[in-house]
C-alpha cells in the first residue's frame, strides 16, 4: 500500500484548541467531511493523544493557555512525519507562520478559519503558487512585521533590536507599545 493510500483510508484528525466552543464547532464540520475526530484542549493532551494514537491529520491552534501549539507539532512530527499539519491563530505574523512552517505545518491560516478552508489546506497536496493578494499588505504594516521578527530574533531585547535595527530605543519602544496597523 503506498503513502497516499495509507492516507486516504486514515481519515484520523487531532483538532487542539483551548477555545471550546470553536474546538466543538469545528470537530462537528470535519466529523461531516469524513474525518474521524480527536480534540483536545491544551498542549499535554495534545502532546499525549499525538504520542498515543499518531493522527493522519492535525489542526492546532498556536497559543494555547499551557503552552506553544509548536510544543504539539513536535510531538506529532516524531510519532508521524508524515501528518498533514495546519496551524490556526488569532496572533498572526510572518515571523510566527514561517516558524510554523519550519516545524512542519503544511499550512498556516488567520482566525477565524472555516471547515472549508482547513480541508481545503489539509488535502491539498500538490498546491500552486497562490495568485496575487487581493488586499496586499500596508508598507506600514510589513515595517511593523519586520520589527517585530527582529525584536523576537533579539530574544524581545529592546536595545540589542534597535541597535540591529539601527534606530533610537525610545522610538522603538513606542513602536511596540502600538497595535499592529490594520492590513
């Protein structure tokens, strides 16, 4: 039996999120697309349910109130390297969803998601370039993901990222005091 195979037959999904209502929601939509459904609701039962009973498929949300979401993408990449992985977040940056793809997501997707769109991100396998964003985003808003990268690369140290970034600590302060522009 080939991989593909394997996955086609193994429709198991592990769905951690500690927000219930959304965890109990989306359980319910991916339970009607075929997928036989795991949820958990923090990082140790993610991490025990992974190390358990391997799933095919995973969606995990980032922050959870124990710990990181990578905490449970890790345990599923030793058990599983072959699971199909999608991180869900209220918190997005580029800096966080290039890390989330490093540790093998196959997919990172902004809150609120919805079932099609997770499904669509877990059984894509061969998926082309994506077409140009509608709504690209602000030259203020990729200067504040820079800086951002850049203060979480400098362990959050406020002067070591604005000697890198080469501007005054009270400048940067006020800058990260602010919320992220909108797009």
């Amino acid at each position: 039996m080939t991989e593909s195979n394997v996955r086609i037959n193994d429709r198991s999904l592990l769905i951690v999120d500690d927000d219930t209502p959304l965890r109990t929601r989306l359980a319910r939509a991916m339970e009607s697309r075929g997928f036989t459904v795991a949820a958990a609701e923090s990082v140790a039962e993610g991490v025990e349910f992974a190390m358990e009973s391997p799933p095919a498929y995973a969606v995990i949300d980032l922050r959870l109130d124990d710990g990181n979401g990578f905490e449970v993408v890790q345990a599923i990449q030793q058990a599983r390297p072959d699971c199909r992985i999608v991180m869900l977040t209220g918190y997005g940056n580029i800096a966080t969803a290039v890390a989330a793809i490093k540790a093998g997501a196959v997919d990172y997707l902004p809150k609120p998601a919805n079932a099609d769109d997770i499904t669509a991100s877990l059984l894509e396998t061969e998926k082309a370039l994506p077409g140009p964003p509608k709504d690209p985003m602000s030259a203020d808003r990729v200067r504040w993901e820079h800086i951002q990268r850049v203060f979480e690369q400098c362990g959050r140290n406020v002067s070591e990222t604005a000697r890198r970034l080469k501007m005054h600590r009270r400048t940067l302060q006020r800058i990260l005091n602010k919320h992220a522009p909108r797009s």
